[in-house]
C-alpha cells in the first residue's frame, strides 16, 4: 500500500510538473511579439491594484527585485508602463500603466482565457469543481506547513 501511494504521489507531481511547463510554454507563445506570460502577470496585477513599488511586485510574485526590474525594463521599453518617482520617497519608483499597457493586457487576457477555456474545455464542471477541491486542500497543507516553518 505505501509502495502505491509513492507511485501515485510521483506520478502527480509529474503530471503536475508537466501541466504547468505546458501551459508556461503554450502561453508564452501565444503571447509571442506582445509581452512574456511573467510580464503579463506584472501587466495584470498593475491593472488590477493600481500604480504599485517593483519591491511589492517582486514580493507579489516571489522573485527577487532584479527579475522584477528586468522584466519591467522590457514593458517600459514597449510603451506599457511608466516609472515616476515616488513622493512618498525619491529614491523609489512607482510602475503604472500606460494606455497601451492597459490595452495590451486586455488583449492578452483574452487571449488567455480562450486558451485556457479550449484547454480544459474536456472537463466538466463537476471535473473542475472536484480538482479546484483537491488542489486547495493541497495547498492548505503547504501553507500550514509554511507557517510552523
């Protein structure tokens, strides 16, 4: 019984490991020519939560500051964002999109979400509801685990 809980437990993480470098890999080239899925992810929080500091992204999305300075370098550079700097403290800059960031991210989120809808559109509802289910008891245990860490 363990031997085959072992099997199983490896063959999901596989699985797992699997689903997401292909859903990473597909996104990022549907999103080819406009930004990068990591830069899309920066596009959406930015749309969603306003004008924010790279230090909070970085802390967002747990990456360290020069991945969230170069990825941001990129997005400057095509127009979607802008960099003031803070009133609060000069030595810090605040990202805000443009016009066109915003644009772009809703272009890409449609994009994504078609993408995603053809993905899993094999699955029931019930198939969904049922591996949302799982995947949040999942990580209830990691963050548990987390916390008395």
């Amino acid at each position: 019984m363990p031997q085959e809980r072992d099997q199983l437990t490896y063959r999901l993480e596989e699985q797992m490991r699997i689903i997401l470098r292909t859903l990473r890999r597909e996104l990022n080239r549907l999103f080819e020519g406009t930004a990068t899925r990591s830069e899309f992810f920066i596009l959406r929080s930015l749309s969603e939560n306003g004008p924010q500091r790279p230090t909070l992204l970085a802390e967002q999305f747990e990456l360290a500051t020069s991945q969230v300075t170069a990825l941001t370098d990129r997005l400057y550079k095509a127009g979607f964002v802008t960099r003031t700097r803070s009133t609060d403290d000069r030595r810090s800059i605040v990202l805000a999109l443009t016009e066109e960031g915003e644009s772009a991210f809703r272009e890409l989120e449609i994009v994504r979400r078609k993408y995603l809808q053809d993905r899993f559109g094999t699955l029931t509802e019930e198939e969904l509801n049922a591996m949302v289910l799982v995947f949040d008891k999942i990580l209830l245990t990691m963050d548990e685990e987390a916390i008395s860490s």
